[in-house]
C-alpha cells in the first residue's frame, strides 16, 4: 500500500497532466483535442470552441492573461498578422503581455536582431497602435463576454448569437 505522501505525490502529478494537456498558455482558452469519444459529453463542446473568440473581447489589465502576438486585445486581427515582420524578428512568440512590458510603460519587443532601416516604420506604427493601451498592474486582464451589456457569459446570451439572424441590411438607394 502507499504511504500518503506519494499518493499525494501521485495525485498531484495526475491533476497538472490533466491541466497542461487542456489549457493553453494564455490559461483560458481551450486546447480542442483530435480524439474523443461518442460517450463524452467533451465532443459536443469541442465542436463550438472555435464559435466563442467572435463573442469575446480582451480588456488589458496588467498583461497576465493576454497574449501580445497572438491574441486580439488591440485590433480584429492579432499583431502576428498585422506586422508579420515584426512577429518574425520576435524571440518571443506566444508570450504574454507582460513579458514585453516594463512598469515605466516602456516596451521590448525581444528582436534577436537590430531593425533594419525598412523596418523602422513597421516598429512606429507598431508603438501608435498600442500606444493607448496602459497595463493597469493591480488588475488582471480580463475575457468579457460581448453580447451581454455586463460582460458576462450566459447560455441564453450564446444562443440568441449563434442562433437569431443578423437584421437584415437595407437595400442601398
């Protein structure tokens, strides 16, 4: 029989297995899997994942949760895509805010290499583009709902936009 102390050891190992293979680094959104079974009640959910970021939007509190590159909390498209050539001179890719942010409000993007005289311009829009976006130390950033006027997910709130149609456009004149 086990002592207590290593079924508490093997306890523990078994619960951050479980939580590394189903959260992602930002440690919100889901990771979907390519396996499951017909008796999970997880195939239905894994199915709308890719559903929910459309209904979502990011508010940056101290740039914990959210991250730079890849998440949309600046523009409707992430930086990556926005400035690929600065994604790409980036030693850190799939880094959270606060992994570029200094508490002077100062940025270090992490370039392995010194910008180029093209790419210049690149880093200034760059720096006007997240320039309104303060981090706010003593909050953590936030997922709100946007649907829902308090930010809040609800089922109904779900339903009623994946489910009612859009209002129609109105014919141009």
């Amino acid at each position: 029989m086990l002592s207590s102390r290593r079924k508490s050891d093997r306890s523990h190992i078994i619960r951050e297995l479980i939580f590394h293979s189903h959260h992602s680094s930002n440690n919100w959104d889901a990771v979907s899997t390519s396996y499951s079974s017909h008796h999970s009640p997880w195939k239905g959910v894994s199915q709308i994942v890719p559903v929910f970021p459309p209904f979502t939007k990011l508010s940056l509190g101290c740039g914990n949760l959210i991250r730079f590159w890849l998440d949309l909390w600046v523009d409707s498209i992430p930086l990556r895509s926005r400035f690929p050539r600065l994604y790409n001179l980036s030693s850190l890719k799939d880094c959270l805010i606060s992994s570029f942010k200094f508490s002077d409000n100062s940025w270090n993007f992490h370039f392995h290499r010194n910008l180029r005289d093209s790419e210049v311009g690149y880093l200034a829009n760059l720096l006007v583009l997240i320039q309104p976006f303060q981090t706010s130390p003593p909050c953590s950033d936030l997922r709100l709902w946007s649907t829902s006027s308090s930010g809040v997910f609800s089922v109904s709130s779900f339903f009623s936009a994946i489910c009612l149609p859009s209002p129609p456009h109105p014919f141009p004149i």
